[in-house]
C-alpha cells in the first residue's frame, strides 16, 4: 500500500491518462506504480467495463462459478493508492490531440500529458442477414457470458418442453471458437462449429493437423462444419434461429456466438488522427509511441510497426515498456512468441516456429497416427538440419523441447522427432540459452545454475526461477534437467528421505526395521509423505509376508492397496479377481455376472486375460469379495504395485503348432509369483510355440517354449514408451526357468528405484543385460542363494489378502462409506446408464479449470 | 503463524489391535468463531493414526477427518476439487517442511491440513472444519448461519 503524503496536483507531477482497463491497461498502471518511487506520475484509469480489469483469458472459468469476484486481477481497485484515480463505467469519448484533453463519456474534460490507448479488441461479427437477431451473441466480456448463459437457461426449458435438446452454434472453428463451443457444452448445449477455412484452427494447424482435430472433437460430440460460411440468419416464431451454411445446409439453433475474429478497437485513435494499420490497430514504433508523441498504445490495440498480436503475454511486454519509456528508459519491444499450447476440449493442440513452412526451401516431416489419433509435423531448413517449426495435435508432450530447439541444429535425423519409434529429444543437448519455460522466459542455463546452487528438486526450482511456475508445461523437461545433472540428491526419495529405494531395501533387509516410524525416526525425518510411506509400505511387504493392513503398515498404503481395490475416477472401485494364466471355471464366470448384476458393476475383460468389474463402492467391496472368495477367487493385486498377470496361449494341449504346456507353465508361475510386491507392476506371458501368440516379449517376464524348453526374456513392457523383452536364456528347463525368474525378481525388487519397470531399470543398471545375465545365470556377486531363499519366503507365507481381510472383523470395520453413516451412499457417486456403456458421472464437479 | 493447540485430557484408547499408543488427542484446528452445529462422526479409538475417514454432514455435503500420529486431528472437506470426486479422506496423511499434509488419492495434488490451501496451487484452498472431541467423540463442527 502506498502512502503518499505530496498532494497528487504537486507542480512536478504529470498525469498519464490510461483508456481501457483491461489485462493490459491493468499491467501498465502497475508497473508505472510499482517503478515510479518518485510519484512522478498521476494515472486516471477510463475503463467502458462496469468491471475492473478481470483475467479475460480465463473467461471460460466463469461458467459455473459465475462468480466474477474470482477472475478478478490482483490489485485491479488500486486500494489505497491516491495516485490512482480509476473510473469503471466511463468511456473515453473523444480526443484532443492539440489541447491534450479526453472528453468522457460523463461529459468531463481531462487534461494529460500523456495518453496511453489499451482498447484492446473487439469481436468481428460479420454482416451476414439477421446477425443482430436476439440470440446472437459474442465471446468477449462477463457481460457477454451472462448474456449466453440466460439465453441457453430458457433455451434448455424451451426445448425440455418439446421434448427436444437444445443446440448452439459458433460461427469461426479458431483457437477462441473451439472454446466458446466447450462453454455451450457446458452450458448444456449441443454445439456446431462452422468454419469458413477447410480446417479448424486454420491460424494455428495445417491441414492434417486439422483433419485430426477435426476428428477428434467430433468425437466429443461437437458437430463440425468445415469449408461452409454463414449466408443468413433468420427468427423463427419458436424462439429459435434458422441458419442458412454456403453450402446449402439449412439448420435450427436456439443461439449463435460469433467468434470470427476480433479487431482492434481503434475508433477514438482514429477519429483523432492517429496513424492507423492496413488491417486497423494504432501504428506504433518498438517504443510503443504513436505519430504523436504524448500518445502510447499497448496490448491488443497496438500495431506494433504494423503489427496487432492477439495474446496477453506480447501485450504484457508493451505495458513494461512504456512504463519504462515514461520513467524515462530506453527499452524497446523485443517481438514475441506465437507459440500456443493448449488444451481445447481436453485436446492437446500446440504450434511453434515456422509452423505453416514458410521458410523458403523448409521440408516437412510428418507423422500421422490415425488409431491413437494423433498428428505431428517438424518443418526444418533446406539441409535438413535446423529445426524451424511444428505442429503437434492429440498428443503434445515433447513441446516444450521441440520448441526450445527452434532456431538451432537437431542432433541426428530430424525424422526421428515426430515418429514415435525415434530417439526422445533430450534437454543435455540443448544450449545454455535455449528458452524451457516460455511463460516465464526462463533459459536452460538459469534452471541448470539454480540446480549448482543447490535446488534440489521441482518445487525449489520453481521457487528460485519462477520455471513451471504458470502452465506447468516445461515441468518434465525441468526434471529431466534435474536428473541429468546427477546432482547426488537426486536419488534422495522425497524430504523425508535422503536414500533411494534401493539403499532404503537394503537398511530394512540388514536392520530388521519392520515400521515405518522407526524406519523415519533413525533413517529420515518428519513424517512422511505420499512418495516415501507407499515406497517403504512396498518394501516392507517385499521383506514380509504380513498383511498389507496390518498395524502401522496400514496407514502407509495408497488408497488402492488401502481398499485392496482399484480407485477410479469417481472415488468409485474396480474389482478384479485374480484368474491365473487366463484360466476360470464356469461357475466362477456366473458369479461374477451375478455379482455383475445384483450391484450394478460395468463389466470389462482386460488386456491380462481376466475381468475387471468397474463401480463397487467402499462398502459393497467385502460383500463382493466375500462371494468370489466362496467360489475359490483370490485377489488379483491389479491394484498393487505386484505381480499383475501371467498372460499365456493355449499352448501344446490344444494347439497344434504348441510344442510346450504354456498354460500349464504360466498357471505355476501365477501361483508361485502371486502377491509378490515389487517397485513397480509386473507383468508376464507364455508362449507354446516361437509364434508368439501371448505376446511375452512385451512383458516384464516372457518365457516363449522351444522344442528344447523354454527361452526366457526379460525387461519388456508396453504402455507409453513400449520396451521388447531382451533374451536372458535359452532352452531352459523347468527347474532352472523358474529358479532364473526367482532370481531376476528378487534382484529388481533390492535394487529398482521408486516406479521404476524392468525395462527403464535394465537401461540404468550398469553393465547391463551382461551385468543381469551374470548376475542371474552365472552368480556372479554370489547372492543367487539369498535372492531364492528370499523368494521361497515369498512364496511360502502368501495368504489371500481378501481372506485374510473377510476373516478379521477390525479390517473390515474400515471398509464404510461414512465412519457416521456406514450404510449410506455416497451421494456425489452416480452413474450414467443411457449411452451403449455404463459410466461414471461426476456430480462433485471440478471446480479447478483445467491448466492449458 | 501459529497452531494452537487444545489438549482435551487424557482420553484412553479403547483395547484394540492397534499399535500405537496415544495419550491425548487434539483437534487440529481452534474453532473459528461463530455458532456451530456439532456433528458426532465416530469414537476416537477408530481412527487409525496416520488416515482419514469420511463424515456425512446435514445437507449432504461431506468431511474429510484426519488423525496423524502425534494426536492432532483435522478435518477439511471431503471433496478433491480437481476431480468431483468425494477422496480426500483416502488420501495419504505426511507433512511437507512440517505442514501436516493429505495427498488426494486420485491425481496426488498435496493440501495443507491445517489451512485447506493446496500447496502447488495458489488459487485453490479447501474449506476447514473445526473439530472438537468430547468424551471420547470426535464432533465436527458445522458453522450455523
Ligand atoms: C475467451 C478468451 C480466451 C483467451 N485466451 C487467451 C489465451 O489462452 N492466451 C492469450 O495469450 N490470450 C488469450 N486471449 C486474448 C487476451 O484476452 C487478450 O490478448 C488480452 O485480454 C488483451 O488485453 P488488452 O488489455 O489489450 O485488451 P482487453 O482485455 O480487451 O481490454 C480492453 C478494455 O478496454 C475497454 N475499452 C475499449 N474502448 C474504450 C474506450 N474508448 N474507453 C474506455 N474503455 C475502452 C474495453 O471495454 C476493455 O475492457 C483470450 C481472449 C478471450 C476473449
Ligand atoms: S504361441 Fe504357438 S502354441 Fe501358443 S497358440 Fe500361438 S501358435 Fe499355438
């Protein structure tokens, strides 16, 4: 707050007056207030908005909320400040340039001595017939959103009573109309999108990025017009609009929003002479003055030598500069990045650089994945070597490297970028200067020297750079850098750990510390936290054969080991019992379609050859489990970090290529592995035959027979980066394949870090699949005896943890809905039963908007 | 700033399997002022140190009770503002540089015990219920209009 005690009209004290108070106009008065310690300067604020400067760019969080005081900007009121004079609801009506006078909308003359213009935009609405119908609407203000909210409220009942729904329309398929459809979704509209482009978002995505946006919004139940204009809107007597496309199609709305573009809101500037651009926007030079030289424009309004940008953070840099310029500095606006990333619709859309190649002589690299619906293109120089642009669509995590790689040389086949099978792009390759954290401006260098001075993990950097500190988008690529700095802490677990998982194994296995208090009191400190209680829970269980829940032990486990279920979405619980190597009796398949039946449970077979029954609430689950413990189930684990499933074939008694017992072999191994807990999943397949029908190299143990025995791989997995399972041994038999997997699992469970599968372990492990094979065939550090015996441990004291649980009254006291109400449903749990599926429906709704 | 703590006494667990042994047992959090509704949720002895439970509040709307293992009991709402989902007491209790701390279960945001604020997030901070305990009942405190 500041105090000032000179009187405001002190001689030696100008006044700046600042027309629009909007994002920009808001960051201007702040910095001029923050930076003017001398209070050279009087600000009087003329804002058209009833509203004082609100976060426009997170219009779409109102919906809902409608609560306007939450999107309002930090410090918008100028509380306290008597420099500070701000007048909401006050147009600037006029210019006099010569006398240096603002006329106001209230009739008031205000003298300056200098002007600074932030109008920002308005929506374009085109001229088409009846576009000024009530009904039509633009996606620009609160005021506008409360306009569309009360239209689609009567819209909604007006169509409830014909029995119909209700649908919307945005004219403009850009980055600003994808979001104006997501609000009449919301909203409770069916939205349409008509797009004039042949592509949605036709600034941002070429072609084939478009055609995969298209299809994946389409499948969010967006109805997409691409390639039509609108040729005219019409009243009709129901209230609703009929809408004629270019293209002949006819259709009937209850709303139109236009989103087709804004334009700079210039006419005061104009009308005073101002120099204006070809496309409108106030002509500025790099300091942001006008022709005139008392005149600055900032933020949407400005055309920077020529030049209008759409989005806040350039508009931010203008503000700063002219704050400065009027202090009496020299800074100039440096250009700014175009750059997008977001997520429209939960789809992830992003474009850097030269996306559009425009460069001349630029090649494209693209890569297209219709299935998983994903869309990427490099563009890069002429020699192939500097990468210069590109657009990601449905999948764009490896943005933040590919854009601080543009401008400079990719290391190897630039090709390899976009194709999923390519090399990761690292960040060890990238120069100091590269820019990680574009919000915030924050190079590779800074973040790598903060890691020096001794920031040791994410929330320390991003306290001392500011990194990852708004979207959050650089965040991997930031941890990336940390690991590779092999700053020693790295391996510490969490703050109450210093240790890895591995020296923590070894400090359980050699002390005998069987709680976690103890384990923190002599070897961590404070209490522990979500990484470091389910880690030491998962080694305690490996070391053990007690219950998960037992005593202290049952504080430390994650929700689903808590509940021995599977949490989803909406606190709900899947149920998966364990049916080893595929296998399962007729009367175990009709419990559980009765279980199914009698409380309502989605039913799914998964990828592990067993069946996953979805929507079990807390206090159905022991009666659930008491029924498949009856028919002989046990549980599966598929919510620990353990043994998943042994997936198999049919194998040799049934096939007639099989040439071992694959069934035979993975129902032993199921049983013998069960209930082993592990640093992360593990997964399994026999095959009967070198055709490879259960596809066990892309597991973490696959055992593929041969006409000898069995081949063992090991390290494989699938899922997001998919690992193929390297051969250990060959022509194994029984006997010794077994005693093999005891050894490899022993080893991975002492030895893996926190999370970490076999495959990414193997990369780590120093020397290798050489180092492992030793280790496992050869003996070679002489722990083959301790692995095995550790291993019979296992295998000896495993007991069903959903028995066990069912037999003991204090376990299963905890399995309520409510400790108050223990009978009670969950009354924010619902289910949506109207589509071809069941689903969960979310009444709780998020009240955090999705980051973009 | 600084907790304030009430100790209520010496309350005796009731015999049970469990392990740990507390001697007393205090609400996390001083009432803020204001009449309030106290709403029983459960005897102290079946809470387990270290989690929560869920507690049905008239209306409908939910508590997250929390007992960590130095005796201090909290209690914020139940449901994670970022996925609907009625969690938090699920969730895994710990502290943060001292700050007692649930994990929601679901996406692993971290929220302050104490103050409802979510740690990584400056915008978002779960509304705090004080929690009181009287002859051995933990009573959630609802504050009337
Ligand atoms: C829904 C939506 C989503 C967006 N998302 C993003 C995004 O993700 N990223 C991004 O970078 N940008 C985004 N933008 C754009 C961003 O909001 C603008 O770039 C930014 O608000 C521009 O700020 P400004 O101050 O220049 O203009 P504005 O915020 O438009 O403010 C100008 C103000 O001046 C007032 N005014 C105009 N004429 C006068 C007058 N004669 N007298 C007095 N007052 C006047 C107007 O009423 C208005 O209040 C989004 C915009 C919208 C609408
Ligand atoms: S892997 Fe071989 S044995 Fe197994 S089903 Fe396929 S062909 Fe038959």
């Amino acid at each position: 707050m500041s105090t000032t005690t000179e009187s405001p009209t002190d001689a030696g004290t100008r006044t700046v007056v600042v027309v629009g108070h909007g994002m920009v106009g808001h960051r201007f008065v702040e910095a001029l207030r923050s930076r003017d310690t001398e209070s050279t300067w009087k600000v009087v604020v003329l804002s058209e908005e009833a509203e004082a400067a609100y976060d426009r760019v997170g219009l779409s969080s109102y919906i809902g909320t409608w609560d306007r005081a939450s999107l309002a900007l930090g410090g918008n009121t100028y509380d306290g400040d008597d420099l500070v004079d701000l007048r909401l609801g006050t147009r600037a009506e006029h210019v006099d340039r010569d006398a240096r006078t603002v006329t106001t909308s209230s009739g008031e003359l205000i003298a300056y001595d200098s002007l600074v213009l932030a109008t920002g935009s308005h929506p374009f609405v085109p001229p088409v017939p009846g576009h000024d119908s009530a009904g039509c609407f633009v996606y620009r203000t609160l005021d506008d959103l409360d306009g569309i909210r009360t239209a689609a409220e009567a819209a909604i009942e007006r169509a409830a009573a014909k029995g119909r729904e209700a649908n919307g329309l945005v004219v403009g398929g850009g980055l600003l109309g994808l979001e104006a459809a997501n609000a009449l979704r919301l909203l409770g509209l069916t939205p349409h999108v008509v797009e004039f482009a042949p592509r949605l978002m036709p600034l941002q995505v070429d072609d084939g990025g478009g055609a995969v946006l298209e299809g994946l919004i389409s499948s969010l139940g967006v109805q997409v017009h691409t390639g039509a204009g609108t040729s005219s809107i019409a009243a009709q007597d129901d209230g609703r609009l009929a809408v004629e496309l270019s293209d002949g199609t006819a259709l009937l709305t209850d709303l139109v929003v236009f989103s087709a573009g804004v334009r700079p809101s210039d006419g005061v500037a104009r009308a005073a002479g101002l120099d204006v651009g070809e496309r409108g926007g106030v002509v500025t030079d790099l300091t942001c003055r006008t022709n005139d030289e008392n005149v600055w424009a900032v933020g949407e309004v400005a055309a920077v030598e020529g030049r209008c940008y759409g989005l806040v953070a350039p508009g931010y840099t203008m503000a700063e500069v002219v704050a400065d310029r009027l202090l009496g500095g020299e800074a100039t606006f440096p250009g700014a990045d175009l750059s997008t990333k977001l997520k429209l619709l939960g789809v992830d859309v992003a474009s850097f650089g030269d996306a559009m190649a425009t460069t001349p002589g630029a090649l494209e690299i693209v890569h297209t994945d219709a299935t998983k619906g994903t869309y990427a293109k490099v563009v890069v120089s002429d020699d192939a070597k500097t990468l210069l642009g590109g657009i990601l669509v449905g999948d764009a995590s490896a943005y933040t490297t590919l854009k601080a790689y543009v401008g400079r040389e990719v290391p190897g086949d630039p090709g390899a970028l976009v194709s999923p099978a390519g090399a990761e792009l690292g960040a060890d390759a990238l120069p100091d200067d590269a820019v990680i954290c574009s919000c915030n401006n924050v190079t590779k260098g800074s973040i790598c020297s903060a890691i020096a001075d001794g920031s040791c993990d994410l929330a320390a950097i991003k306290g001392c750079t500011n990194a990852g500190t708004t979207c959050g988008g650089c965040l991997p690529t930031v941890k990336k850098l940390l690991v590779d700095s092999g700053v020693e802490l790295s391996k510490a677990l969490c703050e109450h750990f210093e240790q890895s998982r591995a020296e923590l194994f070894e400090i359980v296995a050699s002390t005998g510390i069987r709680t976690f208090s103890a384990l923190v009191a002599r070897h961590g400190t404070g209490t522990g936290c979500e990484i470091c209680k389910p880690t030491v829970a998962s080694i305690l269980a490996s070391t053990s054969s007690d219950h998960v829940l037992d005593g202290e032990q049952a504080a430390l486990q994650d929700s689903n080991d808590h509940f021995l279920a599977n949490l989803q979405k909406n606190g709900t619980y899947s149920v998966v019992p364990r049916m080893p190597g595929g296998e399962v009796t007729a009367d175990q398949l009709i419990v559980i379609g009765q279980l199914a039946k009698d409380f309502g449970l989605y039913v799914k077979v998964t990828g592990g050859q067993r069946i996953d029954l979805f929507g079990a609430r807390v206090e159905q689950l022991p009666a659930i489990w008491q029924r498949l413990v009856d028919v002989g189930m046990e549980s599966g684990q598929a919510y620990g970090k353990s043994l998943r499933t042994v997936k198999s074939c049919v194998g040799s008694s049934w096939c007639r290529y099989g040439v071992q017992d694959s069934v035979g072999m993975a129902v032993d191994l199921e049983h013998r592995y069960r209930g082993l807990r592990s640093p992360h999943k593990i997964k399994f397949g026999v095959s009967g035959c070198a055709r490879e029908c259960a596809e066990a190299r892309g597991k973490d143990v696959g055992v593929i027979a041969t006409d000898r025995g069995w081949n063992l791989y090991v390290c494989g997995n699938g899922g997001q980066t998919p690992a193929h399972a390297r051969l250990l041994a060959s022509d194994l038999d029984d006997e010794t394949l077994v005693r093999y997997i005891d050894r490899f699992l022993m080893f991975y469970v002492r030895t893996a870090d926190r999370l970490q599968r076999t495959a990414p372990w193997l990369d780590a492990l120093e020397g290798g699949l050489d180092h492992l094979r030793a280790v496992v065939c050869e003996d070679s550090l002489g722990i083959a005896d301790d692995l095995e015996a550790a291993m019979g441990r296992h295998v000896e004291g495993y007991r069903d943890e959903w028995k066990a649980v069912l037999d003991d009254p204090e376990k299963l006291s905890r399995f309520v809905s409510f400790v108050n109400a223990p009978e009670e449903a969950d009354p924010t749990v619902a289910f949506d039963e109207s589509g071809p599926r069941k689903v969960p429906v979310l009444l709780g709704l998020p009240t955090v908007r999705e980051k973009v | 700033m600084t907790t304030l703590i009430t100790a209520v006494g010496n309350i005796s667990v009731e015999e049970g399997t469990r392990s740990t042994v507390r001697n007393a047992v205090r609400p996390g959090i001083l009432p803020a002022p204001g009449a309030k509704l106290w709403v029983p949720a459960c005897l102290v002895g079946r809470l387990v140190p270290g989690r929560g439970v869920a507690v049905l509040l008239p209306g409908g709307a939910q508590a997250a009770v929390f007992l960590l293992p130095n005796g201090m009991i909290y209690a914020i709402e139940n449901l994670d503002p970022y996925s609907g989902a009625a969690v938090l007491s699920r969730g895994l209790t710990g502290d943060r540089t001292g700050e007692p701390t649930v994990a929601s279960p679901l996406l692993k945001q971290v929220f302050s015990l104490r103050t409802g604020a979510a740690l990584d997030d400056p915008c978002v901070t779960l509304p705090t219920y004080a929690v009181r305990v009287q002859h051995g009942t933990v009573k959630v405190g609802v504050p009337l209009p």
